[in-house]
C-alpha cells in the first residue's frame, strides 16, 4: 500500500510506500491536442534535487512535443539532419555559420556518423570519432562541436529525452601570433588601392572582414571622427554584425587620412571598398589580395583575421582599458577578448624580468 498524503515540492511528491519513502515525478501538461493530461512515475533520481531536475526535463519535453515520453524510435544522424535541423535548425544560424556547418556535415559527420542512431552518440563515441579525426591528421574541433549542437537540438526536439554531457573541444591554449608594429606598417607601405583601406579598416579600427566589406560611406562621420559599424557581408547577406552589436569606433588619424581618399566623390549609400569596377570585393578576392600583398613586401602570410588580433593586442600592449577593448572590438564577453589577446614572446620575457630585484 502507498500513503497517499506526501510532502510535495513542485512535480516531486514524498510517498511512503512499504514502509520506505519514494520521490515520485507527478504533474500535469497539455499533450498535442491541447487536453490536460497527468503524468505520474517513480523518479529514477533518488535525490529530491535530481527528481526535480529530472521532472522539469520531461516537463519541457511536453512542453515542446505534447508528451513526456521520448517518441519511438531514436532516429539516425542523417535522417534526424535531413527532417529537421535542416529545416528547422540550421536557419537559426548566420549564412556563413550555415554554409560552415553544411560543409562539416557533408565532408565529415554524415560519411563517418551519419548511421549512427542519436542516442548512441555518447562520450565515449564522440572522443573516439575525435581521435580518428587526430589520427588522419585533421582538427576535430568544428565537427566535434557541432556534433554537439545537432545532439542538443535533437533534445530540443524532443528526439532525445535526456541531454548527453558530450565533450567539448576548445581552442587550444597556445598564443598566436599578431603580425609585429613593424610587419603592419610594412603591408600598408606595400598595399595599393581597395585593399590597402580594408588593410587599415581592420589594423586601425578592428573591423571583421564581412563589417570592411560593408562599410558605406555615409557610415564614417568625419565631423565628429568615428566609423559607424552597422552591417556585415555573410555569404552575400547584408546583415547586422556578429552577435547582432552595432558599434561606434572613433577614427585613428591615420585611417582618417586613408578613408577621405577612399570615399571621395561617392555618395553616402556607396560602398568604402570597392574594386576597379565599383563592385564590393567577394571574400575570396580580400584573402587573394592580401596573400598577394604579403608575398610582393616579403612577408609572411598572415590571415585577414590576424590584423584584426593586431588591433585589439597592440591596444592593450598600449596600456588600453580591456573593457573599451571589448566594446571596440565588438566581443559579447570580456573572456573572448582576452582569447585574443596576444602576448609576443619579448613581452612574455619583460613580464618576468618584473619579478627580478632591482
């Protein structure tokens, strides 16, 4: 017999049954037909904590599918990819982040995984598939991640009904390394017409390649000296910038002097970096420019990305407050400024030497 009266808190009710106190997952949801239903089971928590956390899960789940059971039948990657995070996932994401992930799932987690049922995909699948990844000589870190974001959407879905703890591949510690003061100053010695002044846009202002490429002219305020950073280029979308921040950045004078040349005699809607025929420069174009660059002044080839690294390092080198760093550069958090923040191997060593008696 089961004594019915129990000390509830929230879904989890107290019950004496046999003698022994049990947890038991007990509410109400409204299932697809918009009927209130109970739901009642033993919680497999044997804790009050993790019968709540339990409950509320398969509570979402109800919330999301009109029933707390898991559907039958766990499908495969490739099906779960093919009907619904195509269609209803993928669009969440940024066209370059999409055209990312398509290459991902096509050149690696489809061919590999793709038969794999998604209650399958564990730890264990997951940190072998990264070390065969490894073994081939490739960085799993793009498929292993988004391995996990297909996982927890499935459980969003309602595919999964519990969230698997599925390794995380982060970028790797080591410092990277920022073009020096010199080699910047180099490259724009070198530089000639558009790519010159995407070349400053990024070393001077710390603008992303796609926010460059849609710079307008009437987004730079010569009056009051600061580039407006409304929009960027992501695969062919004009869009808001990343993490959708707009961003006021005032004007180094030496961009100033570059910019005025750029947009003379072109009207405020018109592009800043335009190519011989006024078309804005694919992104292709910007890296092939760039390489070009770099080989005819002699230098190494660096990533368009890597000036931008210049920009927010070489400020903080300076003396510059990490926080106006942050919002300059346009980061959400102040943990991803200081992921690129680079620290040369000299000032690595004039670090250390602060320990040394005088």
């Amino acid at each position: 017999q089961e004594e019915t009266m129990g000390v509830r808190s929230g879904p989890v009710r107290s019950v004496l049954r046999r003698g022994r106190r049990i947890l038991v997952l007990d509410f109400t949801y409204l299932d697809a037909a918009g009927r209130r239903q109970r739901y009642r089971r033993d919680a497999r928590a044997e804790t009050r904590a993790g019968a709540n956390a339990e409950a509320k899960r398969l509570m979402d789940l109800a919330a999301r599918t009109g029933s707390p059971e898991p559907r039958a039948g766990v499908p495969t990657l490739a099906t779960f990819v093919e009907e619904t995070f195509r269609p209803v996932f993928l669009p969440r994401f940024r066209p370059g982040t999409q055209a990312r992930y398509e290459g991902l799932l096509r050149q690696t987690l489809l061919p590999r995984l793709g038969r794999s049922r998604l209650d399958a995909i564990t730890t264990v699948a997951v940190l072998r598939f990264a070390a065969d990844e490894r073994a081939r000589g490739v960085d799993p870190r793009g498929a292993g991640n988004l391995l996990r974001t297909i996982v927890r959407c499935a459980h969003e879905a309602g595919v999964l009904a519990e969230l698997p703890r599925l390794p995380t591949f982060r970028q790797p510690g080591k410092l990277p390394e920022a073009p020096s003061l010199d080699e910047v100053a180099t490259l724009l010695d070198a530089a000639r017409g558009w790519i010159r002044v995407a070349v400053a846009l990024t070393v001077f202002a710390g603008l992303r390649q796609g926010e460059v490429r849609a710079l307008q002219v009437g987004d730079v305020d010569f009056d009051a000296h600061e580039l407006h950073v409304l929009r960027a280029w992501s695969e062919g979308e004009l869009l808001l910038p990343k993490g959708d921040k707009q961003r006021h950045i005032p004007v180094a004078p030496e961009l100033e002097v570059i910019l005025r040349e750029a947009v003379r005699a072109k009207l405020p809607k018109a592009f800043v970096v335009v190519n011989r025929n006024g078309k804005v420069p694919s992104r292709q174009a910007v890296l092939s420019a760039l390489k070009a660059t770099q080989e005819a002044a002699g230098l190494p080839a660096r990533s368009f990305h890597l000036l931008r690294h210049f920009f927010c390092s070489h400020l903080l080198v300076r003396g510059a407050n990490v926080e106006a760093v942050r919002q300059l550069a346009g980061h959400s958090k102040l943990g991803t400024t200081a992921r690129y923040v680079h620290a040369t191997t000299a000032d690595a060593r004039a670090a250390i030497a602060c320990l040394k008696g005088k």
